[in-house]
C-alpha cells in the first residue's frame, strides 16, 4: 500500500524521506483562514483534515494519505507564517525568552475503505532571550519568512532554542513517531527493498 503526502512542504517530505518512507506527493491547499473564536487544538485538526480529504478526492489506488498543519502558539495566540519583515520581527520578539507550544494536526486516510485517524501532536519549545541585534541577523538570513513562527528549529534559529519538550520532528513540521504508530494502527507494512553491497 503506497504513502502519499498531501503536502507541498519540502519539510514535511524530508522528515519523511530521512526516515526511509517511500511516497508520492500530492499537494493539497486549503483556505487556511482561522474561524473566530476557533481553538489552535481545532483549528490544526480541522486544516489537517481538509487536506486530507481534498487529496483523497484526487488519488487513485489502495493508499494512505498523510496530511497535517502547524501551528506556533503563545498565550494563546497563533503565529502564522509572517508576511512581511516587520511582522517577523514582531513574532520573534514576543517568543524571546519565552516558551512557546508548537501543535500539528495531523489527519490520515486509507484508501479505497476511507478509514480516518486523526490527532494532534504538542511540542513545548523554549527560545533564548534575542538581543536586537541577533533579530536582526536572523531576519536577514531570509529563514523566518515562510515559517509558522517565523522561525526554523532545524536551521539556523536553532541556536536560539536550548530546550525543548517532545518531539522535534513535531516543530519541524511531522511527529514522526505518532505517525509511525498511526500507520500501524491503519494497517500499514512497510515494504523492504532489497540493495546490493
């Protein structure tokens, strides 16, 4: 039974590719605006879900399709991807010296059965006290202007953050170790394949 990622991120295809998953690519974008009043617990499930169910309209074969959303959370506020410098700057501001929560939505569809799981995953990331200075450098890496937070664990905003709680693969953008047991809990195999020495 084949993977596919209804994801265009090259993050989530890399946490998965690292991990020795073949799959297949099948983007699936939504309008992600956020319902007033809707929870970020809800609002990653819901996204995740949405994707899910746009690629299984699209795909053809036996198949589970792995969809999912991210989200940086603090004092209940959601910080999505930054659209400009400025707003970047804001963000990374407000997480200096603090600890922020990272959830991802994550929805899972088997195909052709339609069986769903679906869940959401809480990383707790602590980031350093950034000087002006160092926001500013950091901005002008070009690193923060697509990602939720306006940052990048796996780069070089990693400098910032000595610690955190859970998963890493989760702030990355895919928790990798809940979505192994997801895929085993749908029935998933893994198929090894054979290489010469």
């Amino acid at each position: 039974m084949k993977l596919i990622l209804a994801s265009a991120s090259p993050r989530r295809a890399e946490i998965l590719r690292d991990a020795g998953y073949h799959f297949t690519v099948l983007s699936s974008a939504v309008d992600e605006t956020r319902i007033p009043g809707e929870p970020p617990h809800d609002l990653v499930l819901r996204l995740a879900k949405a994707k899910a169910d746009l690629a299984a309209a699209r795909a053809a074969g036996p198949s589970i399709l792995i969809a999912a959303d991210t989200e940086v959370v603090l004092d209940g506020h959601i910080f999505g991807k930054p659209r400009s410098s400025d707003d970047a700057r804001r963000m990374l501001e407000k997480l200096s010296g603090r600890t922020h929560s990272v959830l991802t939505g994550v929805s899972l569809i088997r195909l052709p059965d339609a069986e769903r799981l679906s869940f959401v995953e809480t990383t707790l990331v602590q980031f350093a006290l950034l000087t002006d200075e160092e926001i500013t450098r950091y901005l002008a890496t070009g690193e923060p202007h697509d990602k939720a937070g306006a940052y990048a664990i796996q780069g070089y905003a990693a400098r910032y953050i000595p610690r955190i709680e859970g998963c890493y693969f989760n702030v990355v953008g895919l928790p990798l170790a809940r979505l192994q047991h997801a895929l085993t809990e749908l029935g998933w195999t893994e198929e090894y394949f054979s290489t010469a020495v």
